[in-house]
C-alpha cells in the first residue's frame, strides 16, 4: 500500500516572505491514493492580526484563535502525520511556501519539492482551457459544494481528496465485479479504508432486456458450456 497525504492551509494573506502567516493546516491520510478517513487538523496562533480581506474568505477571526498553540507547538504532530511520502495540494506551491516559512522561522529543514504532487496542475492537463479552481472541479465532478459556505482547510481537504480520485481514476481501484445467484457485486472503499461488499439486485425488467440482448448476440462466450 502507497501511503500519501493531501494537505490543505489557511492563512493571513497571499505572501509569506511579508509577514501572513498559516492559521489553519488540515491533512487526509491516502492510501493507493483513496482517503482512509484519517486525518490531522489544526488551528494555530499566527501572533499577528487577521485582515478582514482574510477573515471574508476563510471565516476565521483573531478571537477564535485566541489560545490556540503556535506552529512549534504542533510541528512535531504535523510532521509525523505528514510521513515521507508524496503531499498533494491544490496550487501546492503556495501551502508549501507557507509552510516552509513557519518551519523555518523554527530552524526546522523545509519540506522536500520533490514530494509536491499539484492537484491544479493535474486539473489543467486533463481540462486544458477550462476553470480549474476547487469549487469548479467539484461542480465538474458532481462533487456536493452544499457545505462550502468559506474555506474551511479541513473541508477543503475532503472536496479536494474526492477531486483528486476522480483526477487519478483512483476510485476503481476498488471496484471488483463478481456474479453471485444473479446480483452484482461491487466492493468499495469505505471512509475507514476497509472495503465492504454491497450487493445489487437487478429487477425482473433488467433481466428480461438483458436476456432479449443476449439474444440477439451470435454464440455469446458466457452461454458456452
């Protein structure tokens, strides 16, 4: 199993080299890029002041923030939630340099750019002209947008994580079909990351038409004895 982790930040502004700094960092567990449901979230005190430009978009106040730890008080959890294998993020250059900044501010080594998988760049080489900010590949995909009022780092993961499946084909990874008395059965990832069997009947309509299909093949394989 190939173990990666989608990760999501929010934060003061657009420019960690002037001062914004990350308030909110949110991280899914993949594996065989399909989410497990594990998770790492944290709200972090940015010792600064939150514009209001900022507070419009992801919801967040300095007083909610009031005594939550600084970055150093969580790092080390981050970090080791985080593993060593690829981190996926949507316009990942910008959560990596905000990232980067809050370790080094800490004298802490930077995460590798060679980890760094792009969900938008991804998006433009399958959709190349077309929109490709979260909100648009979640419109695009069917992805329900209901509960995306701000941006919230820890839905956004969610939003991006299911993006990101149908981005790598990844949800039919675990899909198996097997014949049993007549219904089909399909295995599917749950959020736990176990797989469980759900059973489908097809109706007596579904069957007739089929078998009027069959029908109309030539020596079909399956009826071969």
């Amino acid at each position: 199993m190939i173990r990666s982790v989608l990760f999501d930040t929010e934060t003061t502004g657009l420019d960690p080299l002037t001062g914004d700094r990350v308030i909110e960092i949110a991280a899914l567990e993949l594996l065989n890029d399909l989410p497990t449901g594990a998770h790492f979230h944290a709200l972090v005190d940015p010792q600064r002041d939150i514009p209001a430009e900022a507070t419009r978009v992801h919801g967040i106040t300095s007083s909610q923030l009031a005594g939550r730890p600084l970055f150093a008080g969580i790092v080390d959890e981050m970090l080791a939630f985080f593993g060593d294998g690829k981190l996926i993020a949507h316009n990942a250059p910008f959560d990596f340099g905000f990232i980067n900044a809050e370790l080094a501010r800490i004298n802490r080594p930077a995460l590798d750019k060679s980890r760094m998988v792009d969900t938008l760049i991804l998006a433009k080489q399958r959709f190349p002209g077309m929109p490709a900010s979260l909100d648009a590949l979640c419109r695009r995909f069917s992805i329900d947008l209901s509960a995306r009022t701000t941006h919230n780092a820890l839905l956004d993961c969610k939003l991006l994580a299911d993006v990101y499946v149908e981005l790598t084909g990844g949800r039919q990874r675990g899909l198996s079909l097997a014949a049993d008395k007549g219904r089909a059965q399909v295995t599917v990832y749950t959020h736990t990351g176990h797989r469980t069997p759900r059973l489908f009947q097809p109706s007596e309509t579904e069957l007739a038409a089929h078998e009027a299909f069959v029908g109309k093949l030539k020596d079909p394989l399956w009826r071969a004895a």
